[in-house]
C-alpha cells in the first residue's frame, strides 16, 4: 500500500501535499499516440519540431499532465474538472515532478488541489488546478481492505 493511499484512509485534509516523479521515453510518447491517435509531427519529427523551435521532439502535454492520476488513483480522487496551464515543453528523458497540494476541503468531501510540474532543472512545465470529490468514511473503509 503505497504512503498516498495510508494518508487518504487515515483522512485528508487541506495542506496535504503528495509528489510523483517519472521520466518520460520516446516508448511512452509512441504508446501515447497510438492510444489517442494524436500522430502531431512534433513528437516524431526533429524537423518539424525544429521549425516549431523546440530543441527537440517533445512528449505530449496530456501525458506528462497525466502523472497527477499516480496521486489521485491512490487518494480515490473522482474528478470533476482539471485546468492544465502548459508552461514549457516535456523532452524525452525529461524527469518531471509533480507536486499536488490539497488547497481546500468542503463539508462534502468536494476538494480543490494546485499541482505545479517541474522538470529536472527546477523549472515549471505545467500548472494545474483539479476539482472533484474525496473519498468518504465509508469508502476510505473499503480502500483500507484494498492492497
């Protein structure tokens, strides 16, 4: 049971912050494309992303926006709405940590939760803000017997 998963079964609450690191390989962005079917030449072509002036291919934003499901999969996080600010771009071998910090709790277990991406030289890639509903008492019970 991974430490994000202990937190949420013993309760969360506003301030908690989660971090997920992961590196990105031209593998990732290839089985990417052909789950989404997003073939844009600037994750294939140096040329085309040369002329886009990148120094680079580069990963899909989605992808390296979707290490944050790491954190809200263990929390059992039921997103209602996610706001990606795309700062700059993700490079093959990039390492990307994401830091997730719960902002706010309602009374019905609704939450806001600020993510801010960084690549391995300290800088932003990716700002978010994500909506959705927590896990209650009861279903924090049945994640506990989950392993």
């Amino acid at each position: 049971m991974t430490d994000i998963r202990k937190k949420t079964i013993q309760g969360l609450t506003q301030g908690d912050t989660f971090v997920v690191t992961r590196t990105f390989t031209e593998s990732d962005v290839n089985i990417f494309a052909d789950i989404t079917r997003d073939y844009n030449p600037v994750h294939f072509s140096e040329r085309f992303a040369a002329a886009k002036e990148f120094h680079g291919k580069i990963c899909h934003g989605l992808l390296a926006a979707g290490i944050i499901t790491e954190i809200g999969g263990q929390i059992g996080w039921l997103a209602t709405s996610m706001d990606f600010r795309f700062k700059k771009p993700v490079y093959f071998k990039d390492t990307i940590t994401c830091r997730f910090t719960i902002t706010s709790i309602d009374d019905n277990d609704r939450a806001i939760a600020e993510a801010v991406y960084k690549n391995q030289a300290g800088t932003v890639v990716l700002e978010a803000t994500i909506t959705g509903i927590l896990p209650d008492k009861q279903e924090r019970d049945i994640l506990s017997q989950i392993t």
